[in-house]
C-alpha cells in the first residue's frame, strides 16, 4: 500500500454547504398549516355532500317503479311496424301483454271458476284455499302395501310368465 493520500476534487476547500439545519418552527408552522387545510376540506366535503343528498332525496323517482298495482300502456307499436317482421316475430307489444297477462292470473287467483265443469272441478280464491288447508289439514293417502312388497309382486308375475309350460 501506498502512504499517498487521494484526495476528492468534490470536498475540495470552495465546496460550500449549509451550515444551518431546518428550524422546529417552520416545519411545526408547516404540519400546523396542513392540519388546518384538512380539517377546512373535510368539512366543506361534508357540506357538499349533504347539499348533494338532499337534492337527490328531492329529486329522484320511487325507488321501484315496476311495483304499482295499477298497470299502464307505456310503449306501443303500431300494426304496420309488427308486419315488417318475419314470423316467428317477437312481442308485439310486451308491457301491455305482460299486463293483460298478469291482471288474468289475478283474476284467476282471487275469484271463483269452473276448471272443468262436466266434471264439477271448481277453483276457489287462493285466501279461501288457504283458510281450509289451515282448517283441514293437508290431504293424507290411506296407508297401502309398501313398495317392496309391489314391486316383489310384480317380479314373481314377470317370472312366472316366462317360465315354459306356464300360463297365467
């Protein structure tokens, strides 16, 4: 090794370099200062938003406006446009359908009717229906052979009639 010493041109007698260091005060004046600024933008954000929340409460329709009981016609095609179509065409109209069709499953649902009437079968209200069930009881089959013993049955007979020289 060499007893010569290097010396870096960089930390050279003219390099200059700050002899103070930060004070305390400016950098608490600064965190003091951004403490400020945040608690101003969080309570102008909480006063825009709740100017936003009520405009909207005031100003947005029902929250589901497919759930009202009464049913109206809110798009309808002409005859003329349907014809343009090949069949199997699509819904004419599909909310006029969809309504006819729901207001006749009420009407099946909530009144009295023949389902066949050369046989005496009625349908009745499902609320009355309902009420007799509860009254009643669910219908319950007699009890009859277990299915072991049919489907045993029906093996022996199967058997039996493959058997040569037997007949049933």
């Amino acid at each position: 090794m060499s007893d010569q010493t290097i010396r870096n041109p960089e930390n050279s007698e003219h390099t200059e370099y700050e002899r103070s260091d930060l004070s305390a005060k400016g950098i608490f004046g600064f965190l003091f200062g951004l403490a400020v600024a945040g608690v101003i933008i969080h309570f102008v954000l909480i006063g825009m938003y709740s100017v936003l929340n009520n405009y909207q409460k005031n100003h947005q329709p029902a929250q589901n406006p497919l759930a009202t009981t009464t049913y109206s016609a809110t798009r309808e095609l002409s005859p003329r446009d349907v014809l343009k179509f090949p069949e199997p065409r699509l819904e004419a109209n599909e909310r006029t359908e969809l309504n006819g069709f729901r207001s006749e499953e009420d009407q099946k649902l909530n009144t009295y009717g023949w389902v066949d009437q050369k046989e005496g079968v009625v349908h009745i209200p499902i609320e009355q229906a309902m009420q007799i069930v509860a009254q009643r009881g669910l219908p319950v089959r007699p009890p009859s052979a277990s299915p072991e013993q049919v489907s045993g049955a029906q093996q022996k007979n199967k058997t039996a009639s493959k058997l040569p020289g037997r007949r049933k």
